[in-house]
C-alpha cells in the first residue's frame, strides 16, 4: 500500500493537491464497465487497506493533531447552512433544522456502539489507484478529511460515493455486489453474520455523506454545479 504525500493545500476547495501518480483508478475502471469479477480485487484491497488503517495506533504525542469528526461540519458549519438556507427559503429551511436534529439524535444513540479511531474521510472511487487490477497493490490519495471518530463513517462514505458515482456505468445489481463484497471483505464476515448497529451506523453516514456532498456542489462557490 502506498500513500501520496500532498505537494499543496487549497483553503477554498478544501483540496490536496498531488504529485501525478502512475495508475488508474477505480472510477477509470468502473467507467470502462470493467466486470464485477475484474473489479472485486481491488475492491477486496481497498476494503484490507482501509482496516489497517482504523486499526493503525498512532503515538500518543501525535493524537493532539488530528482533529475530532464532527458531523455537524460538512465544509460548511450546520450554523452557515442553516442562516443560508433559511435566507433562501424558511420552509425549506425548517426541514433542514428536523434533518439535522435527526441525524445529531442518531448519531448520539449510536455513538456508546464505538471507540473513535483514525477515520480517512474522503473514501470514493477516485481516490484509490492502482497499476492495473491485477496488481497486487494501490495508493490512497486525499487525506484531507483525516480525523478521530468512528470508523464506519468511511465505510457508509463509500458505499454512497459508489453508488453515486457509479450512476449509468453500473447495475443495481452490480452496485449491490460490489459493495457486499466491501463490507465482508472489511469484516471479514458475511453480512448475514453482523450485528443490526453495524448496518445501522453504515446507513447514518451513507446519509450524511449524501447531505454533505450536497452542501459541497451547491453551496460551495468554486464548485457549484451549473446548468
């Protein structure tokens, strides 16, 4: 496994830039339609990587500089959101004060389920390269997300990052394959083996990690989507 070092930070984007690195990467092959067979290697690799990297104990001296996962802060606080939206529109605005208290109230509940380890923040399909899919190896790249909380945060991330960037290149069925294989290669278990605060925690981050990359693209100047 290896991991790029950043050559700059971008304020605005809240953006590592990266040396090129040799490869292609899972998005590249998902968008060439590559097989669900082609693709469960490296699906398997990323799901090990990421394992060692929650389970990855770090000196104690070091901790003081990661910071707390907060899912109140979405690159926007809840408070910035919430003035913008309710400027927009104060019904709309209303509807985001109960989703947010939701999540918060879920959140809380699940939270005694844990303990916070190293979670990487950003995973998707475009931040995990490889040389070919038959390579033994891959890279991470983007650790700007990079903080303390609880691991299945990446796991709910990925799985919705996939989904949604696999929109058009994939099946319903090929989605749900590949990410069944994720999870058990992960856990190490079938699904039917783990236990309901499993999926309940994946499913709050598959949740949140959708609102967030909504907040990202639409309230975000230098990214907005446009027509």
């Amino acid at each position: 496994y290896r991991v790029m070092v950043p050559l700059e930070y971008i304020p605005e984007l809240h953006a590592l830039i990266y040396e090129r690195v040799p490869g292609n990467t899972l998005l590249h092959y998902m968008q060439k339609k590559r097989s669900t067979k082609d693709l469960l290697p490296l699906i398997t690799r990323t799901a090990h990587w990421l394992r060692k990297f929650h389970t990855f104990t770090l000196p104690q001296a070091g901790l003081k500089d990661i910071p707390i996962f907060e899912l109140s802060h979405m690159n926007w606080t809840v408070a910035e959101l919430q003035s913008a939206v309710d400027a927009a529109d104060a019904h709309q605005g209303e509807k985001l004060k109960i989703l947010f208290a939701t999540l918060a109230r879920i959140e809380k509940k699940l939270r005694s389920n844990f303990s916070p380890s190293l979670t990487y923040g950003d995973l998707h399909p475009e931040n995990i390269i490889t040389n070919s899919l038959s390579s033994r190896g891959l890279t991470m790249i983007d650790f700007t997300d990079v903080a303390l909380g609880d691991p299945f945060r990446d796991i709910g991330s990925f799985i919705q990052q996939l989904a949604f960037m696999a929109r058009g290149t994939m099946s319903d069925l090929k989605i749900r394959n590949i990410t069944q294989a994720f999870i058990e290669a992960y856990f190490n278990q079938t699904l039917d083996a783990l236990p309901q605060h499993v999926y309940n925690r994946i499913n709050l981050y598959q949740a949140w990690n959708a609102f967030r990359g909504f907040v990202y693209f639409f309230f975000n100047e230098k990214t907005r989507l446009r027509s």
